[in-house]
C-alpha cells in the first residue's frame, strides 16, 4: 500500500461539554478550547505536541458572527492566537474561519490542502460555543469579562456577507427559526403531506436522532423521545416556526467545545501515531446555493448539495451505498431532508443519518457543530476497521455547504481537492426567477410558514408568485385570523393578494 508523505490525516480528536446553573462557574471559551485541545493531544499519543504544531486555526464564535447584534460581552481580537498562547504553542501560523455552521468543514478542507502543499505539517483544530453561560449571565445582569487582546495579526479565512438582500430580512430572512420552515412546506408540498401527516413524518425521522443522542456523553439533551412526543404540540413543545415545534429546532444555548488535530502522513510516522488512530479524509467539496433564499429556482430540493455530493464522492472513489455511518446537519428537519434527496441516500437504509444525535438534540454549537461531527465520526470509524463515513455541514439558510468522506482506510494516491471556484460557476449560473420587491395584485402561494412566540402566532411569512408576470415575492402578515388560517388548512398553491403598505413593508392577505 503506497501513502504518500503529504497525505493529510486525523489524528487526534477531542470533545467537551460544560454544563454549570452558575455562569460564574463556566470556563470560558478560550478555556473549553484548551480544554478539549488538551483531550485531543493526548488521544494522539504524542508527547509534547503543543511544540510541534505549525499552525492553528479556530471556528469563529456565534457572538462574532455577521448578521446579528452583539450580546455586550467582550470579544477576542484573536481566537487562535489567545488559544495558541493558552497551551503554550510559539511561531505557529493563526487563522480563524468564517461565519457558518460549515465551517469546520471548510477549515479541514483547506488545512488539508495546506498539508499537501508543504505549507503546514501539523495543524489544530477547534472551536467552541458558551452561548448558554452568556445567556445566563446575561439574564442575571453579570457580565463575564471574557475576552482579550492577545496580539499578533488575526488573519480571517472565507468571507463575511449578509444572509439576504434587505428586502428579504426586512421580511423575515433573518432568523434562521422563519427561514427553514419555508423550506420544509415546500418540502411538504413535494410529499404531497397533509399538515398533520407531515408532522408525523417529521417525527419519525428524528426519533432516531434523540436514540443516537441518548447514549452519547457528550450530548446537551441525552433522552429519547419518541416521534408522537416530538410531533405533538405541548406546553413543553410549542410550534415555533410552523411547522416546527421546539424538539425539531437546533439548540443553541450550549457550552460545548470540540478540537481536531489534522497532520501529514510523514509526521504520523515520525511521531509513531497508531494506526488504528489515523483516520483519512478521501473526498471533499464545498459550495454555496443560489445565495439569496428568494432568487433560488427550487425552494423544496438542492442542486448545491447534490452537485458537492458528486465531486466528493468523484474525489474518494466511493458511491453513496458504501458509506456505513452518516452525520447529516441537522439545525431543522428540511436541512436533513434536503441532504438525503440531493445525496440520493437509500429511504430504506437503517443506518441512523447522525452519529452524534443532531444539533436540536446532541447540541447545535453555534458555528462549531461539524467539529463534533467530524470527532464522533472519528471515533465511530476507529471501532470498526474498513469503515467509510459522511459528514455535511451547513450554514446561514441551507446556503453555505460542506462535506467530508472519512475513512480508516488509508488515501492511496495523490491528494488532490479540486478548486471549489471551479464547479460553484454550475449554480451561480441557474436561471432563477425575477424579485418582485414592491409586489402588488393577485398571487399564488409557493411556501410559508408562521413564526410563533410563547404565547401564539405572531407573524406570517408567504414566498409566492404574482399571476401577472410569475416574478417571485416574498411578504408578511399581521392578521390573526389570516394566522389562524395558516396555522389549520392548507396554505400551499393558495390565492392571496399582496401590496406594499406605507411603512414599506409587502402584505399579503388569504383568500
């Protein structure tokens, strides 16, 4: 068996959840990083790793992300390098990634890449989230002093762009909880579902995933639940954006950190890592969808993902059937879906589409979900010898994609990932419909959802066509009894009639 020298390998991995009632209490996210840094080091075997490593890179944090406001906490100048000072690591090159729940993926890809050029030997990983220690300290009005400037130039990897056009979040295009939701009655549509029959579908799909979460240690919520239980809406399980109640929502007030330590072939040797430890990243890919949800040509499928599955899989060598553990990003139920249909996996596999249990049930870790994905898979691989896994990831509203084919197997060949820019050119070129921003007149339906607050339906939110011209539209509702309606009949290929209001907001009314 021929492994060249520069082949990029996993070597090590480790994961932390912090759980604490007093914020107080709670390491910070520095902390959890070194925390789980130090786990990964040691499942390495090498001593003294911290003075071999070249390069380290962090997975930005969700209160450092474009697109929302800031909790007023303080923020780090410079992840990696606060994170490099924190186990004692010198001269090694810093970066810290983007906004997105693909970017660990993202950053394996292009640390990988590195690897093969000669530009690093050996690189670590990590990230973490301490979203649910902020939130209680901020509900009890202490501030935790987290944060510093640690010096040394923060270089910045992928790019930073609004999710939508001001128009789209104007009208809802801004939390993640409205967008996916639209998504899902699309879906729903395709199914040709009934709203109840698609609550049970849904429920069904992911009673596997609380199973998965139930017996891993490192989960947020480690309980089963059954499909009637995440289907039914309760007082503990209230629709949030309809139709999704709480249990099929990503979690995000997690304290969680993962951290992955990716190096050469050679240095493996040299450093005498196990083989049993090393496990291999064979196909690769990362692409971005149409990027503005209401330009996209298909709201209920995606040719994005479908399109990263077959230069992923290209790359390996492998076909969807020969992989033995996935791990599907999982923020909301359509994102699962989405990936299923795109990736054509089998809707008679029993293999369970998570390893980790899924962010609405394992954690979903702001940004840094995947690098859980990629440790689990990492430790699922090492148990069964000539095993090969799957791990997508996701970010802003199924827009930002990545994926990753692991395996024990050794890479035999020539590494070599292909230039992303080079098939992204298939998607920025889709026809897509016209926006209509200022609709007005008769119209028909195409998705929707209700986003709901504790105490109800609080805004309606319709993607449609206008039956003068088929330009596209998206707009809001107010009116309780048309969110009321929403809420109990079938709303999909439905009249309705939109107008622009004084305060320059798109209303749409139910016929």
């Amino acid at each position: 068996m021929s492994i060249n020298d520069n082949t990029p390998v996993l070597v090590g991995c480790g994961q932390v959840t912090q759980k604490v009632s007093d914020p107080r209490e709670a390491k910070n996210p520095i902390e959890l990083m070194k925390e789980a840094s130090l786990c990964a080091f040691e499942d390495t075997t090498i001593d003294h790793l911290e003075d071999k490593i070249d390069t380290v890179t962090t997975v930005r944090f969700i209160f450092d992300s474009g697109g929302g406001k800031r909790p007023p906490f303080s923020i780090y100048s410079n992840p990696p390098q606060s994170l490099a000072n924190s186990l004692g690591i010198t001269d090694a090159k810093t970066y810290n990634g983007p906004t997105g729940g693909n970017t660990p993926q993202y950053l394996i890809n292009i640390l990988a890449e590195k690897i093969v050029k000669g530009e690093t030997e050996v690189a670590l990983l990590s990230g973490s989230e301490c979203f649910s220690s902020m939130r209680k300290a901020s509900k009890l009005g202490i501030k935790t002093g987290w944060g510093e400037d640690s010096g040394g130039e923060r270089i910045d990897l992928g790019f930073e762009k609004p999710g939508g056009t001001e128009n789209e979040m104007k009208h809802g295009i801004i939390f993640p909880i409205n967008v996916y939701p639209l998504f899902e009655n699309a879906i729903r549509g395709k199914k040709n579902h009934s709203i109840d029959q698609h609550l049970d579908f849904l429920g069904k799909m992911f009673e596997p995933f609380t199973k998965v979460a139930s017996e891993n240690s490192n989960a947020w919520f480690p309980t089963f639940r059954t499909a009637k239980e995440i289907s039914t809406p309760s007082e503990q399980n209230r629709f949030i954006g309809f139709p999704y109640t709480k249990y099929m929502n990503a979690i995000m007030e997690v304290d969680q950190s993962a951290s992955l330590i990716i190096m050469s072939e050679k240095k493996a040797n040299e450093y005498a890592v196990p083989k049993s430890k090393r496990i291999y990243l064979h196909g690769c890919a990362d692409i971005n969808e149409v990027w503005n949800v209401t330009e996209r040509p298909e709201l209920g499928s995606s040719k994005a993902i479908r399109l990263m599955g077959e230069k992923a899989l290209s790359m390996a060598n492998w076909k969807i059937d020969e992989i033995d553990f996935f791990d599907l990003y999982s923020c909301f139920p359509s994102m699962v879906e989405l990936g299923r249909e795109a990736l054509d996996i089998s809707k008679n596999s029993s293999i369970p589409l998570t390893v980790t249990g899924g962010l609405p049930f394992f954690g979903g870790a702001g940004n840094n979900y995947v690098s859980h994905s990629i440790a689990t898979m990492m430790e699922k691989l090492r148990q069964d010898s000539n095993t090969k896994g799957l791990c997508t990831s996701n970010g802003w509203y199924a827009t930002k994609h990545g994926i990753g084919l692991y395996s024990n197997i050794p890479y035999e060949g020539e590494w070599q990932r292909e230039d992303p820019k080079k098939y992204q050119k298939t998607i920025d070129e889709l026809e897509r419909p016209e926006v209509d921003e200022n609709p007005s007149g008769k119209a028909k339906i195409e998705t929707y959802t209700v986003a709901n607050g504790r105490n109800g339906p609080q805004m309606g939110i319709v993607i449609g066509r206008l039956d003068a011209d088929n330009k596209r539209f998206i707009a809001i509702s107010n009116d309780e009894k048309t969110l009321e309606t929403m809420m109990s009949e079938e709303c999909l290929n439905r009249d309705c009639v939109v107008a622009r209001n004084s305060d320059g907001y798109s209303i749409f009314s139910i016929k």
